[in-house]
C-alpha cells in the first residue's frame, strides 16, 4: 500500500513512498499520549482559555440568524517539524499561546498531537490547514474522547479556475483533484493519488475517472489501493478533468481526495448522535460551459478506545457527489477498534470494525516494509538525489530534469522479500503526468545491498511538466 506523497519533477515529479502495514504483536494496548499537548477542548481549539463554546457557539436559531455553530482551524503546519522529529517526541506550545502544537513524524507521514483528554462540544466545528508534507492526522489521548460537534476533513469541490494550473485541496492525507485541462493542447488530467484514473477520456465518454479508493465498483476497475485495517493510514484520491473538445470551454479542477485521521484513547471513546466526522471526497461541478470534471473519493477514519466506544453519531466516507450523473467518487475507508462497542451492529458496506480485546497498534513498527525513490538519473549520467522528506503537492518543484530521454528511477526497499512464488520481486513504477494519461514502468528485481537494504531501478521517459511518481508492490510471504 502506498504510504507517502512527495514532489519531484522535469518540472516536477510527485512519488508516493510505500509503506505496507505489519502489525507488531502485543500484550497490551497504548495509545502513545504523554499529553504534552494538553486537552483539546473548547479553550485548546479557540487559543483563548476563557472561551466558552456552550455561550458563544450556539445551535442555529432561525429566528436570529446571527447565531450559529462555531468554526475553528486547526493549523497542521505549526505542528514541530524540525528534522529527526518523530510521534514519539513531546508535543507543546511552539508558538507561544498557551497551547500545544503537534509533532512531524515524517517517517510515519503523521501530523500527530497528544492529548491528554479530547472534547469537542457540540454545534463546534473543527477543520484543519495541511501541513506542508500533505500528512494525516492522528489525535492520541490519555483520558477519554467525548465528541459532540463535527471534525471536517473532507475534500475540495471541483471548481471554476482561475488560472493554471492550479488545484483543488485535499483533506489532510489525501490528495488533489485534476487540474483543469490546457485550452491549446486539449489534453486533460486524471487527478492524483494511488486511485487516480488511468486516463483523461474525452467529455463522459470516461466514466471511471472519478477518484477511487475502496468498494467494489474501485476495485473493478483496477484502482482500489490500502487495507480495511486502515494500516497505516492514508486518504483518499482525485478526480480528473476529461479532455474537452473546444478551447472555448472554461477550466475547473477535479474533485479532491478526503482526507485521513486516527484518533486513539487509552480509555473510553464516545460520539454522540450530534456527531459527525466528515471525510468525504470533493464533489464535481455540473455547469453548462465548463470542462468535464470528476469526484474525488472518501477518505480514511479509524478510531480505537483501549476499554470501550459508544457510537452514536455519524462518520461518512463517501464518495464526492455528482450532480450530473458522471458518477460518484469511490469509498473511502472506516475502521473502528473497540473491546466493547455499543452499538455493534456496525457492518455497513464502508466499515470495518473489530471488538478484539486488544485493539491494533497505531503505527507500523520498524519491520514494515517500505519503498522510496532515492535518485533520478538522467542521460548525463548523473543521478539527483530525491529529498528525505519531500513537500507534497502537485504545485511544487524537488527534482528538475531537462531532458525528454529515458531516465532511470533509483528505488530502495525495505522489509521485502527478493523473490516470491511468481519469481523475483518487482517494483510497478506509475507516472501520472499533470496532463495526460498515465504511464506504467517495471523496474529491475530487487538486489540485496550490503546496507541491507534492497534497491531496483526502471527507466522512464518523463513527459514535459510536471508528472507523479508511485510506487507499489505485490508479493507473497515465502
């Protein structure tokens, strides 16, 4: 399962780092929260501790109009990024207001915050600005999870654009709607994320390239990636924008990706029926005039109470609506992990649940397989190193390359093993163009080296822009 999004590029390239769950074995179940970041609560999300949620955040009242649920955002990029940083480090204040701000754990692609309680009251409710790696977010407690009011990770509508190229916004951990189609050469985008589609297609004559993540239909098609354990954690993916057939069409962008969050207490999890964690995928926009566009897919929630998890309220995954029948955004994923869950009669078709007496861990250990791009290597032979912790987005630029020749891909693995019952393991290499269809590679098989870890390489022709690398990769344990 793909894990990571970072940025390369001829202008640009985007990778994915894969990172494939192995759970380690335990006795018993700890969040991780030393509570240095506090408890979140209504004073945490105002910054202001005299605020009071209950008297200022009042439900809408239709005869005074002026009052309403109040809406706080939660600044990812404040969290402590400061190289070699991980979720084990102490979370804190930072910034100087009184309250904590998270840790970076760029190994584990994870904005993550430890508190030492977590109560969001209702009618509050919670969105977030990405950190500049595009990571998740993970809230681990201490004490109990009591969520009345409504956590907001969901993907950015399609939209008008105005100018290019430009994007439509993921959740945190998920991943960006297409970019509107270039007027001149009339050649669309398939979007971005492990779930993207395969190609741009011309007007609705490509239903399918709406974002995918889980559920049959996804899975159908070829493009449904991660696991139900939701292990480790990862967001949804884009939409495309078809290929128009006039440049008198006006651009709009895809819809994105929902996002991903985690949230683990050590004690009890309640959510009550005023609650609703929303992370589902942008929708598309249906207006005569404008480019064809797609929805993005739901994204990723797993909660996890070490005792017990009253679920009562609402947690959606769904798919990005469309309003013009192209088809809706594919599933995202829901995991919950509880040892005793009321209600349990949670088995509809986008959850997975479990009330094992232990719940699963939060993060993967250091026997996870994984995959990363070290270099690119053009035709003077000399290989550009790939940044340790790349900024995600299809907007940026980490590897530029002046050249149109083959390039060849350096890939280190890890945690993986040389040979299956197919033959010796190889990496698949996926390149998706800012527009244009994609472009599937196989690298060599994966050698030993004497650092033990493994590496492959593939060749690779770039096409001119900007373009995303992923990587995956099957196999069977011997």
């Amino acid at each position: 399962m793909l894990r990571k999004q970072a940025s390369y590029g001829t202008t640009l390239f985007i990778t994915f780092v894969a990172m494939l769950g192995v759970r380690d074995v335990r006795a018993e179940f700890n969040s991780g929260s030393d509570g240095s970041d506090g408890a979140l609560n209504c004073a945490w999300l105002a910054k202001d501790p005299a605020f009071d949620c209950e008297a200022n955040c009042l439900a809408v009242d239709p005869d005074n109009p002026g009052n309403g649920p109040c809406t706080f955002i939660v600044d990812l990029s404040k969290a402590n990024s400061t190289p070699g940083t991980t979720y084990l480090t102490p979370g804190g204040d930072r910034d100087g207001d009184g309250f904590g701000d998270g840790v970076y754990d760029a190994k584990q692609w994870a904005v993550v915050y430890k508190f030492s309680t977590i109560d969001i009251p209702a009618n509050v409710i919670v969105t977030f600005k990405n950190h500049p790696s595009g990571a998740p977010v993970v809230w681990l407690a201490q004490g109990d999870v009591n969520i009345d009011g409504r956590i907001e990770l969901k993907g950015s509508d399609g939209a008008v654009a105005e100018s290019w190229p430009v994007f439509s916004e993921p959740g945190p951990g998920g991943f960006a709607g297409g970019a509107p189609a270039d007027l001149t050469t009339l050649v669309g985008s398939v979007g971005f994320g492990p779930g993207s589609s395969e190609n741009a297609g011309h007007g609705n004559n490509n239903p399918n390239a709406h974002g995918c993540y889980s559920g049959i239909l996804c899975y159908a098609i070829a493009r449904g990636y991660g696991n139900a354990d939701i292990f480790p954690l990862i967001g949804g993916s884009g939409g495309g924008v078809a290929s128009p057939n006039s440049s008198s069409i006006k651009g709009v962008t895809g819809g994105a990706g929902g996002g991903a969050i985690l949230i683990a207490t050590n004690t009890e999890m309640s959510l009550s029926n005023t609650a609703y964690i929303n992370a589902t995928g942008g929708a598309d926009l249906c207006a005569s005039g404008y480019q064809i566009n797609f929805a993005g897919s739901g994204g990723a929630i797993r909660l996890i109470a070490r005792s017990s998890m009253t679920m009562n309220g609402l947690v959606n995954n769904a798919g990005g609506y469309s309003s013009c029948g192209r088809g809706y955004g594919g599933y995202g994923r829901i995991r919950l992990e509880a040892p005793v869950m009321t209600p349990t009669n949670l088995a509809q078709p986008a959850y997975a649940y479990t009330t094992s007496p232990i719940p699963g861990e939060v993060f993967p250990g250091s026997n996870a397989p994984t995959l990363e791009v070290v270099s690119i290597t053009t035709n003077n032979n000399v290989p550009v190193a790939a940044p340790a912790d790349p900024i995600a987005g299809p907007g940026t630029v980490e590897i530029p390359l002046d050249t149109d020749q083959a390039s060849q891909v350096v890939i280190r693995a890890r945690n993986i093993p040389t040979t299956t019952a197919a033959g010796p393991t190889k990496i698949t290499v996926r390149v998706v163009p800012l527009l244009g269809n994609e472009i599937i590679a196989t690298s060599t098989a994966l050698q030993a080296q004497p650092d033990g870890t493994l590496r492959a390489t593939a060749n690779i022709a770039f096409p001119p822009g900007r373009s995303e690398i992923q990587l995956r990769v099957d196999w069977t344990n011997p």
